[in-house]
C-alpha cells in the first residue's frame, strides 16, 4: 500500500489493501467463531473490541483504497480523509488500546476483574463503535458539527474507561513497578 501510495500507482495500493482487509476479515471471522464455541471468560469483552477494531480497519482501508484509486472531486477527497483517519486510528489502533487496557489494568494492579469493569468495558465500547460511526457519517455529508460530535461520543467511551481505571488504581492494595 505504501509502496503504490508513494510512486502513485493505483493497481499496488488495490492490492495491498485487498491484501490487508482480506487478512483483517479473515482475522475477525476466526475471532467470532472462536468466542461463540468458548466459555465465557475474563476477557470475553477483549475479543469484542478486537472484532470491532477489525472491521474498523477493513473500512478505513476501503476508503483510502477509494481515495488513492478514483477520480475524486476535491471536496469528495476532503470529505473522506478525515474518515480514513478515524477509522484507522480511532477505530483499528483506539479500539484495541482502550480495549486492551481496560482490561489488563486490573492484571498489572494484582486485582480481580469486577463486574464494573466488564460493564464498564461494554458500556465504552458500545460507546466509542457508535461516535465512530456518527464520525463516519460526518465526514461523508460533510458536516463538521455531526464530525464533532462522533468525536465527544467517542471521547466519552474513552472516558468511562479511564475513570474505571483510576477507580481501580484507587482500590488496588499493591503498587508494583509495572502499575
């Protein structure tokens, strides 16, 4: 993708990111159908915010697929720049921080995963998924208020987590130099 992004030549980034998004799909399939036949577990919630991060990436990748290969008008390249940005970082890159966080914080603090935590987990998922598409759809109507608003949505799931992780931080009897 890099290399047909930089000697601008479309048929390599098309390659490239149907090479990406069939990976990342085939990534999320296997992700789903693993966690449908498993017990319920500690980090259940996990696996959703990978699925989600995925299906983020293949989107931003499908955009900018779009952007390096059609004739777009210059207001139809400024409209989904911002999506491809929010979807790759926000979504792919976000997703899997904020969810890897959440609940790994309670393993490094030497505590137990509450059901706060679990809650809180899905709470700021459902959350972070719905600003990013209020994002998404800001972008393509072109509408910076909409776009701003997917980003406070998001910002809030962000939020939800870092408050739960001072909560635990605050609870926690054992500070080690991993926390």
């Amino acid at each position: 993708v890099v290399a047909g992004v930089v000697t601008a030549w479309w048929p390599l980034v098309l390659a490239g990111g149907l090479l990406v998004g069939v990976v990342v799909i085939a990534h999320v399939v296997t992700l789903i159908v693993q966690s449908r036949g498993a017990l319920p577990a500690r980090f259940a919630p996990l696996v959703q915010y990978y699925v989600a991060s995925g299906v983020a990436l293949a989107i931003g990748v499908d955009i900018g697929i779009v952007m390096s290969g059609a004739q777009l008008a210059p207001d139809w390249h400024d409209r989904l720049y911002p999506a491809h940005l929010a979807f790759n970082l926000l979504g792919w890159v976000g997703l899997t921080v904020v969810g890897t966080v959440i609940l790994l914080w309670p393993t490094v603090l030497h505590t137990r995963v509450s059901d706060a935590v679990d809650s809180t987990a899905r709470r700021a998922l459902m959350l972070m998924v719905f600003g990013l598409v209020i994002v998404g759809v800001g972008s393509l109507v072109d509408v910076r208020v909409i776009f701003s608003l997917g980003v406070f949505v998001y910002l809030v799931g962000v939020g939800f987590v870092a408050a739960e992780g001072v909560m635990q931080a605050r609870r926690s009897a054992q500070w080690t130099f991993a926390s």
